[in-house]
C-alpha cells in the first residue's frame, strides 16, 4: 500500500468517526430535553387537578385603596344628586300647595258672598265622616266650608303642606306670613319634616309658605322659595 492509499484510508476513518460523534451528540441532546420536559409535565399531570391552581390566581379581590376609591365617587355622586333630586320633589308638592289654597280661597270667597258677616278661619283637618252644613249657615269652623258644599272633602292630613282658612292675619301661622297680600288661604310645609329636610339637603324647605288673598293675589316667602306661577 503506497503513501496516497494510506492516507485515502485514514480521511475516510475519521470522516466516519466525526459522522458517529456528531449523531452521539444528537441523541444525547433529544435525550436531555426530553427529561426536562418529563420533569415539567409529568408531575403537574400526577398531582390532583385542584393543586394545579394557587388560591391566589383563583379568587381576586378589591384591595382597600379601590375600595376607598370607589366610595368616593359614590359619595360625591350623591352629595350633586340627592339636593337636586329633593328640590325637584319639593318644588312639585309646593305647586300642588298653591292649587290648594287657589281651591280654599275660591271657596272662601264664594262663601263671603252669602255670608258677609260670617267668619271662617283656621286649619283645614281630616274629618272621619262628611260634615254637615249648620242651619244658620258657616260658622268659624273651616269644616263648614265642606259641609256646606263650598269645598270638597279631602284627606287634608296627608298633604305635605298644612292648609288654612284666613280671616287677614289670623287663622294660621302662615296667614300673616306674606305681608304683601290680605291671605284668605294659606299653606305652609308641615313642622315634622323641618329637620329631616334641613340635615339632608341643606336647604330650608320647611320655611316656605304660600298665601292668596280674597282678589286672587298670590304671594310666596321662605328661603329661596318658588314664585307663584302666573294664571
């Protein structure tokens, strides 16, 4: 065998040696990771399924400082809607307020042209039967007005505002309330939920109070109170 032979002989040996070393490699390598992987899935998939999964990444929660958060908002969305929401309210049950003492005063009027020298005045009340109407006509009971028919029978009780009959400034606390009119008729918001409106919006309701005199002349006083609507 010549020099040329030889050494053909020894390239082709090591080129089959680096082939075998090369696919050693590569088995060891898909072996490894294989065993790395065994040992990521295979415990996961041993263990019980409700394991698998911490409490913290199952249940959330708020945490003290959203809640805080949130409260605020809340609270000042309430501190803008709940004034506007009782003015709106207050506002509708002083304008049937002052449909009321209209209606009062109509009747007293009515009544003044039969019975000039008769006086009523007082306030106007809830009665458990109809009234009946006295044979020398009205007295100063406001409940001859219904009894002699001037004025329809009502639950008188139930409104948010007290009605009362005027003779001028007497009759009623609010009759003489409005100096700006001769009252026939007057209603003023009822004492019991004075306090109860003040603490909640902040405005004086209970001191509104309406008036009309015998020539249908309305006149309104309180804090930031409604105007009479014009007729």
């Amino acid at each position: 065998m010549n020099n040329s032979q030889g050494f053909t002989r020894k390239s082709q040996l090591s080129s089959g040696i680096r082939r075998k070393m090369a696919s050693h490699l590569r088995h060891k390598k898909a072996l490894t990771g294989l065993r790395a992987c065994s040992h990521f899935f295979v415990p996961n998939l041993l263990r019980p399924f409700s394991s698998r999964f911490s409490l913290s990444t199952a249940i959330s929660g708020f945490t003290l400082v959203e809640l805080v958060v949130v409260v605020l908002i809340i609270g000042i969305l309430a501190s803008i809607a709940v004034p506007q929401s009782l003015k709106m309210i207050e506002n509708t049950k002083f304008q049937d307020a002052i449909a009321n003492v209209r209606m009062v005063s109509h009747a007293q009027r009515m009544a003044k042209l039969d019975y000039p020298n008769n006086t009523v005045s007082g306030p106007l009340i809830s009665l458990k039967a109809e009234p009946s109407c006295p044979s020398g006509g009205l007295t100063n009971d406001p409940a001859t007005l219904m009894g002699c028919k001037y004025l329809a029978t009502q639950d008188w009780d139930n409104y948010s505002y007290e009605v009362f009959v005027c003779n001028g400034s007497s009759g009623g606390t609010c009759c003489g309330a409005t100096a700006a009119v001769n009252a026939v008729a007057c209603a003023k918001r009822r004492e019991g939920q004075a306090d109860f409106l003040r603490a909640l919006s902040g405005s004086d309701y209970a001191s509104w109070t309406v008036a009309i005199s015998g020539t249908g002349q309305c006149a309104t006083a309180g804090t930031n109170v409604p105007n009479c609507p014009t007729m």
